[in-house]
C-alpha cells in the first residue's frame, strides 16, 4: 500500500482537546451547542479503548455491551466478557447491570451489580473506558467532533489511516490474548487515475465517498473500515477465519462492481480489487508481515487483471 499520508494530524480524541487551537474552540460552542440540544436520547461513549469517540444512543431497548458482534455496543478489548453489562431505561431513569462477566463492572471505579446511571459516570468495562452523558450534554457534542476530526478521514468519513494502525495493534493483541482468528483485506480502486483524468477530480471524490458508504453498509458491525491512503481502503474483520472472510469480500467486490456511480450526470464505472490475508497463516505472526501478505495479494488480484479477490499465493 503507498504509507503517504495526506490527512491533518488533528486531535485524536477527548485527551486532546488542549490541541484544538483557542479559534477553532469558540466558534465551534455556538454551533455544537445547537447540536446538543437536538439530542433527545443518552448515550454511551467510548473515551478509551479501541474505539474511542465511538457513540451508541439508549433507547427503549436495552444496549447490551460486549465482545460479541451482534450486541448493541461492541467493545473488542482484553478482559470483555461476550456480553458483559446491559444498560436500559427505566420510568425512573438509566442503569447499568451487569450480566455475569468474568471480570466484573465498574462505575466511577467501585464495583456494581446494578445501580442507576448519573450524567457524567465512568463505566469501566475491562480495559474499555466508557461515558454515560444524558440527552443535550454540550460534551457530547464535542466528543463527536472530536472523534470525527482526529480519527476519520475527512473526504469519505471513514477511519483515517492512523486510527487503523491503533486499531489493528489492539485488535493483534487481543487475537494473541484469546486465540482467536482475523483477516485483513486491502482494497484498491480499479484504474482510479482514468477517472480522474477522464472525468475530474471532483468525480473522483465522488467515487471514493460512494464507493466508503456502500462497503460500509455491507460489512458487519465489528468489522473495522479505513481509507488508507489515495484510493486504498483497508478493512479489519476481526474473529473471522480466511474461509469465512472470502463470501464477504467477494459481496464487497460484486455490491461496487454493480453500483451506479453517477457525478453530475456523467455515470462511472468503477471495480476493485482485493487481497486478502489471515492472521495465523503460515508465514504471518506478527502486524508487518500481515500488512505486507495482503499487500502481495492485492498487487496479484491488479496483476490478474483486477475487479477480482486473491486469498492465496
């Protein structure tokens, strides 16, 4: 994958809110303070952890937090339990219960079974930090902001390259720790310079902001997305095999190759390419030598005559 790395390095989360310059911060106040007043539910936020800024709103149905991918919250990180602590609403207010994990739950440090949630409380969940900030906290806004100005790339809305380096390092970590499987897929874009020379660069930004959201739609919700870097994406699949990844890529491959990309009446077509490498595989037992086998493998897929997926060789 070409390591240039053209994004602002901006603050990465709330730690780095000092980093913001004094400019940035107050005109921002009036218009996020707009934003949180139109937050009518609560919510839960990550404030560290693998997947810091990441924000689950509590409604009618309790949000079940933990390692699986089908719960509310997933929280991929060393000492979750697969379903760890639920939080719901009740007439008098939200609490948080814990669901039997292993490593027990903790609010503002103390142990708890269940007990009522206060604006402001620090749920520790493992080595998860989580934040409990009740409907029309100005904070939450600034979160989010945040979030999306150190962590997401700014044309596609999708993480930035830097926040899948420290996601794939603890995602390795906690793959050694629990003996489980994950794939990574490198993804290019088909003769991405033809667009932009034939139609623009306008159109080739069209192209990348289409092309992000419709694979994010089609990928589960613990599956980690990037833009690594000009027209390469990378994706994270975490407690997922080599075998059970390939149906998956093969629907990213078939979900873009099918789409209408269309910039100011002018329709695009676009393929991608993609490799395709396990965790675990022979040769592949450290984070450079997984990058660098699905890196050989997408340069096969281009070689083969792209638009195609390659897990081997």
């Amino acid at each position: 994958m070409p390591r240039t790395d053209d994004e602002p390095q901006l603050a990465t989360g709330p730690a780095d809110l000092d980093a913001l310059s004094e400019t940035t911060r107050l005109p921002l106040r009036g218009l996020l303070r707009q934003a949180a007043a139109d937050q009518t539910r609560p919510r839960l936020v990550v404030i560290e952890g693998a997947n810091v800024g990441s924000m689950v709103d509590i409604g009618d149905s309790p949000v079940i937090i933990g390692r699986e991918p089908a719960v509310g919250m997933t929280v991929a990180e060393v000492g979750v339990s697969r379903r760890h602590a639920k939080v719901f609403v009740t007439a008098d207010g939200v609490y948080i219960e814990d669901m039997g994990s292993k490593n027990g739950t903790y609010l503002n440090r103390e142990p708890v079974d269940k007990k009522k949630l206060a604006d402001g409380d620090i749920i520790f969940i493992g080595a998860a930090t989580i934040k409990f900030l009740a409907a029309g906290n100005l904070e939450l806004s600034f979160l989010q902001h945040l979030h999306e100005a150190g962590a997401l790339d700014s044309l596609t809305k999708v993480a930035n390259r830097r926040s899948f380096e420290k996601y794939l390092t603890q995602e390795l970590r906690l793959a050694r720790t629990c003996e489980s499987e994950l794939v990574m897929l490198v993804v290019d874009v088909d003769h991405f310079k033809r667009v932009n020379d034939q139609f623009g660069h306008l159109a080739g930004d069209t192209v990348l902001r289409e092309l992000a959201s419709l694979m994010q739609q089609n990928l589960r919700g613990s599956d980690f997305l990037c833009r690594y870097g000009g027209e390469e994406f990378a994706i994270v699949l975490p407690a997922t095999t080599l075998q059970a990844a390939l149906p998956l890529a093969e629907r990213l491959r078939v979900a873009i190759s099918e789409h209408d990309f269309v910039h100011d009446g002018l329709h695009i077509a676009v393929t991608i390419s993609i490799g395709a490498a396990g965790w675990g595989e022979d040769g592949v037992d450290n984070r450079e030598e997984l990058i660098a086998c699905a890196d050989n493998r997408l340069y096969k897929a281009k070689a083969s005559g792209r638009n195609q997926v390659v897990a081997a060789g």
